[in-house]
C-alpha cells in the first residue's frame, strides 16, 4: 500500500482552519458596507436635526460674524445643504455661544 494522502485542508492547523472558515466574500463586504452606510447616515440625520432644533430654540444666537442661528433655518431649510463637518461646526459655534450666556458656571473639583 502506498502512503495515504491527506487532504489539504487536514494539513493546516485549527487555528488556519478558521481563518479560513472566516474569510469574507464579497457578499459579506457588501453587507457589511450597506449596514455601516445605513448607520452614517441615520447619524447624519440624527446631527442635522440636532443644529435644527439648536435653531429654533436660540434663534438669536450668532453662528458667524453676520449670520444667526435663525438664518441658518430660514431660507429653504440651508441645514440640508450643508456637509456634516459644517454643521457640526456650527452646533459648536451656538453651544459655545450659549456657554458664554450662561450666568452660572459649572465648576470641577480637582482630585476627582
């Protein structure tokens, strides 16, 4: 009798065998791809209605050096059109405005 041959997949350890079992296809990529872009931009959504509502309830505040919070709702609902890095820029600009109104500030223990 000849020597048995053993069949490749035999020949790799338990832990080859699982990163083969793992191996992605494309259509595991492409799930995966779906999901997370479900996922951005239901945050998107989630950002965006956040400056929006900032708006409504501080119309006054200033966002920039001639525009208010109130503009920026105002014609044709600009908050759309604007890319996710501006309007989060600007939720920080009406966050930091609103900050600086405040009468009493939080202060920190120091130690904790």
């Amino acid at each position: 009798m000849g020597k048995e041959i053993q069949h490749p997949f035999e020949q790799v350890t338990q832990k080859q065998k699982a990163e083969l079992m793992a191996r992605k296809t494309a259509k595991d990529y492409r799930k995966e791809y779906n999901e997370l872009t479900k996922q951005q931009n239901a945050l998107e959504v989630h950002i965006r209605k956040r400056l929006e509502t900032l708006c409504k309830q501080h119309p006054e505040v200033k966002t920039g050096s001639i525009t208010t919070a109130k503009d920026l709702i105002e014609y044709n609902n600009h908050v759309q059109r604007f890319d996710v890095e501006a309007v989060i820029s600007y939720i920080e600009k009406i966050e930091t405005e609103l900050a600086k109104k405040q009468a009493y500030k939080q202060t920190t223990i120091e130690g904790f």
